[in-house]
C-alpha cells in the first residue's frame, strides 16, 4: 500500500494581519512533498499575508503553524530558513551584487554566518542559476536587469537554498512566454524529482490549472475552494470569488485540464 507523502507545510485555524486588523480569519492548509499546490485569489484576499505569516515574518493572532512538522515558533530563524525558501512578490536590491553573488546569498542557511562560500555551495548556485537561465546572467550587476530578469534571480536565489519547502508570490510576474512555461515546469519537476513541497501563488488559473496537483483559492482571509483543479475551477467558484459573471469555465483541447475565459 502506498504511504501517504510527507506533510511539509501544515496551518489550523490560523490569523493573522496587521495593526490589529484581521486578514486571514481562520485558515486550514497543508502542503505535501512531491505536490504543486497553487494559491490563487482576487487581490486584498491574503495570499501574501498567509506566506508572511508561515514564515514568521507576520505575528500570528491565533491558530497554528507547523513546518516538517515541528511548531513555527519552536524553530529559530536558521532553522526555518534550512526548511523553507521564500521568493517574494517585491524586493528591491540593496546592493549592487552580480547575479552571481546575490544568489549565493541563498546559501547562508546552510553554513556558519562567517564561513566561506564551499564548493557545494558554489555548485547550488551555479544549478539554480541553470535551472532558472541565469548562468549567462552570473557577471551582471543586478542593478541591470530587467524586471523578468530580476524575478528569475529572486526564484534562482530561493532554488539555490535546496529547502524541501518552496514557498513563492507571484514568481511569474513580469515573465514572458517562454519564461513563463519553464518556470511552471520547473516547479513541477523540482516537487516530482527532488521531492520538494511547492505553495506557489498566482493569478494565471489557467497555469495554476495545467501544472498544479492542487489548488486552493481564498476570498476576504478565508478558504473558498481547494482541491484538484477540476473540483476548484468551476464556474460557480470563480464567478462568486472574483464577482465576474463573464468567466467561463472549459477544457484545454490539448491537455483536458480546465480552463477559465471570458464570455461577455
């Protein structure tokens, strides 16, 4: 009989906001090794906030966070960053680093503060950099990049952490087609192949549909939906979270996964 995969990401009940304003109001979640599970939403419903607050950025008002299974507030800061790699929706460059050495920061979990880079360290970089078409890109100031760019370096630093849980906002934003394709590739290789956990926000359904094992949609801090993409991509679903009477929801020819679109 086969084991149930491995429960990486797990919250019950939780809240969360910010200046004593509630966002999140009571979320049930749990993210599985070797699965894809998108977040998806209209704007406003705390899909940001829930990665914050996961990850301890954001105080928790109530409810419970556990990661590999171990409470949140038990881990230290090294240790959630052993576990878990963020790549989030907006940061801007402090420094004037190369790509290169802006993703070896990734590393720092992974060794003592003042060591030196190690060459397995170098070598995470220079796969993450592969994986993410950076590894022509490892001289450049990332000062220089374009907004595409910057957000696969963002990605390339979080791949290069080797974290089995893979917590990302929106990192197709500014991504072209072929960006956009590989990307969603990747993750879906990265939880297949290296077993990882992915929780992966975005607000194209129809990719979040083709490449995702699961899906979770919130509305106003709550949960609406989750499930498969074809329990979650319903026309009922979509109309009342994003109050748009025109979606419509049919089958991709090509692949028989569902797909949203417009019927004014």
């Amino acid at each position: 009989m086969k084991s149930e995969p491995e429960l990486q990401l797990e919250t019950r009940g939780l809240r969360a906001g910010y200046h004593g304003c509630e966002v999140l109001r009571g979320i049930d979640l749990e993210v599985r090794r070797g699965e894809v599970l998108s977040l998806a939403g209209p704007n406003g419903s705390g899909k940001s906030t829930l990665l914050r607050a996961v990850t301890g950025l954001l105080p928790l008002h109530g409810g419970e966070v556990r990661i590999d299974g171990i409470p949140l507030q038990a881990l230290s800061a090294k240790e959630r960053a052993r576990r878990c790699a963020v790549q989030p929706q907006v940061e801007a460059p402090l420094f004037d680093y190369t790509v290169g050495q802006f993703i070896l920061l990734g590393r720092h979990p992974q060794r003592h503060p003042l060591a030196l880079a190690t060459a397995r360290d170098r070598d995470a970089a220079a796969r993450a950099m592969e994986q993410t078409d950076l590894a022509s890109f490892a001289g450049r100031s990332i000062r220089s990049l374009s907004s595409g760019e910057w957000q696969r370096t963002l990605l390339a630093r979080a791949l290069a952490q080797e974290a089995p849980l893979l917590l990302l906002d929106e990192p197709a934003a500014h991504l072209d087609a072929g960006h956009l394709f590989a990307l969603h590739t990747l993750l879906r290789s990265l939880a297949r192949e290296k077993n990882c956990a992915v929780l992966c926000i975005s607000h194209d359904l129809n990719l979040a549909a083709e490449f995702s094992d699961r899906m979770l949609i919130m509305s106003q801090g709550r949960v609406q939906a989750t499930g498969t993409p074809e329990e979650v991509m319903t026309e009922p679903n979509l109309r009342e979270v994003f109050a748009c009477k025109a979606l419509r929801v049919g089958t991709n020819p090509f692949t028989g996964r569902p797909a949203s679109f417009f019927a004014p």
